[in-house]
C-alpha cells in the first residue's frame, strides 16, 4: 500500500526544500534564472498529485509542479527540479511558443539531456535500456519525442518531425552549463 496523500505531500515538499539547500544543478539553475531576471522561488515549486506517470511539469505561469504521487527518491524530486528548471530558462531567455512543437521539442531536448534524465544509471537499472553507441542520444530523442507528443499542438508525425528539426542546435546547446559560477 502507498503512502496517505498527506504524507506525499510532506515527501515531495522535503525533496523540494532539500533540493534547493544542497543539490548543486538545482542551486546553479535557480542562480542563474534569477540572473536571468526571471528568478523562481522555491515557494513557485509546488508539490501536488498528478494523473499519469509525468513527475513534474513546468506551468503556465512560470511556475513548477512536482507530482508528489510519482517522485519517491530525492535523486528522482532533484533531476525533476533541474529539467523543469531548464524549461523556465528556455522560456526566460526565449520566450517560447509552447504550441509551437520545435520551439516545445527544442527545450524538451535540451531538459532531458542537461537534467540527469539519460544518465547510465537512469536508464540501465531503471529503465532497462542498454546500448554502447549512442546510447545517451537515443534517451535524449526518445524522452523529448514522448514529452512533446503529449503537447496537444503535436499529435504523430509532428512529434519526430519537431524533434528532428531542433536536435541539431538544441542538443549542443548547454547554457547555462557552459557557463560558469
């Protein structure tokens, strides 16, 4: 038997509140949002239950939602933190059109591959995906391209298409991680 609403709420906002004292992509992504001049306090992170299997969202508002019902590690709530991060500063420094699908598929490359979302790790022993050559590209599209077909705007072909068309600059683009402190 799971855990009481109550008490994931209490886990999820713990992850939360420990992800931004000490987890170091979180610090450094929330730094430079605020030196961005879209600054995101944590009270902007919200803890709520989610239908579906999505861990965490970034909002309509500028706001971030972690789904308590589907984040049971702090490493899980942290790497969430981070991707949704990298899509409020994708949003930040270019004002995406969200219906857009390769302006969508562009952040969602970008999220899945400076978040922890393909690490070895994540994708041998908890998804069961193994492979030598090119391994961390291939998670980086299949993740992008699930992200963005759920995007109404982005049904079937429009989904790959997206991805292709925004892979080659979106993938080799790792602001703000290719600048430092």
């Amino acid at each position: 038997m799971g855990l009481s609403e109550e008490a994931e709420m209490t886990r999820c906002q713990k992850f939360r509140d420990e992800a931004f004292n000490s987890h170091p992509s979180v610090k450094f992504m929330f730094k430079h949002l605020k030196r961005g001049g879209c600054e995101l306090s944590p009270e902007r992170v919200i803890c709520k239950r989610c239908d579906g299997q999505l861990a965490g969202g970034y909002q309509d508002d500028g706001g971030i939602l972690l789904c308590s019902n589907h984040l049971t590690t702090q490493e899980h709530a942290s790497n969430t933190l981070v991707h949704e991060a990298v899509h409020a500063f994708d949003q930040c420094r270019a004002k995406l059109d969200w219906a857009n699908c390769v302006h969508h598929a562009c952040s969602e490359i970008r999220a899945a591959a400076l978040s922890g979302d393909c690490s070895f790790a994540r994708e041998v022993f908890l998804r069961r995906n193994f492979g030598f050559a090119k391994q961390f590209q291939r998670c980086v599209k299949r993740r992008a391209e699930l992200s963005v077909s759920l995007n109404p705007y982005c049904q079937g072909v429009a989904t790959k298409l997206a991805v292709q068309q925004a892979w080659d600059s979106c993938f080799n683009d790792t602001a703000p991680f290719d600048k430092f402190p």
